[in-house]
C-alpha cells in the first residue's frame, strides 16, 4: 500500500463503515473522515434530514461535493463512505482519480437488517424490510468493484480492522 492514498470504506447500511474505519484509522495512524459526519457539520443536518426534507438528489449532489473536498483537503485517511456514496460512478471516479483504495465490508442482509434495526431504524431508504432488501441486492454488485473484499461475518471489529491492514500491508 502506498502510505500517500486514503483508504475509503464502503459496504451497506449498517454493515459497520464507521466502526471499522475509526479503528482501522487507529491501527495505521490516521485521520477518521466520516462522510456522513461531514455532511452533517457543513449542511447543519444528518443525512436522513437532508433526503427526507430535499429528496435523495439533493442529498447526493452535496455527498459528492462533500467527498470531492475531503479527497482532496485531507493528508491520507481512513474515509467512512455512506452506504450509498459508492453506488454511484461519479464517486467511484472521484476516489479513482484521487487514487483511494477501496475496502467493502461485505456483510450478509440480515446482519445489516438486525443492525438497522437495533439502532432503532429511521434510515430513509430503507424504511422496512422489504425496502432494505430490494436496496442491498441492487447494491452488492456496485460494492464489488471495491478493491478489497472483507466478509465481516463473525468477526469483531479488531479482527476486521487488523486483517485489512494486513492485507494493505502485506
């Protein structure tokens, strides 16, 4: 691994994106960028507001500027991508052109759901279980193209996290 790239995490909704890239971003020394996090700093409201009040297009719109400018204004680091920033080629080209190795963290359906679910819910594109469903089959072919695949089944956070530093750093 080039220590000069960000190390970009993608995966579904509830798959463990910014659990694993803050200690991933611990192991290897480096800022956490949380996408979402961002959005929310800068927009002054979460994701979920954002879509439900302007629509998913408007949100997606300020998740590419958001990540155009984090690309580019930080030293390399471990960036946490929302579950559907990955999904489109502009934000696939983005992170390409800044050279950024992609990490998936393949996770079954029914983890993420629990997980969703857990959390008390309220994710706007995936308002129930049918919802969700449809969602992370038209996803995981598009979460494929990342450079490194992780199964995140049975594994705690430390485990995922070193094996992916292994794996950068082999």
């Amino acid at each position: 691994m080039n220590s000069s790239h960000h190390i970009v995490i993608t995966g579904f909704m509830g798959s463990g994106k910014t659990t694993v890239a803050r200690a991933l971003a611990h192991v290897l020394g480096r800022e956490l960028e949380d996408l979402d996090h961002v959005i929310a700093e800068q927009a002054g409201r979460s994701a979920k507001e954002i879509i439900e009040e302007d629509g998913e297009s408007s949100f997606r719109e300020i998740e590419t500027r958001s990540l155009s400018e984090v690309l580019e204004r930080s030293l390399p680091a471990v960036i946490a991508l929302g579950g559907g920033a990955w999904t489109l080629e502009r934000n696939r080209n983005l992170i390409d052109k800044a050279r950024g190795i992609t990490v998936w963290l393949d996770a079954s359906f029914e983890l993420c759901w629990a997980r969703i679910h857990d959390s008390g819910g309220g994710r706007p594109l995936a308002r129930d279980e049918g919802q969700a469903r449809m969602l992370y089959a038209e996803r995981r072919p598009l979460y494929a193209l990342a450079k490194l695949h992780v199964r995140i089944e049975s594994k705690d956070i430390d485990d995922v996290s070193a094996e992916i530093a292994r794996a950068l750093n082999p």
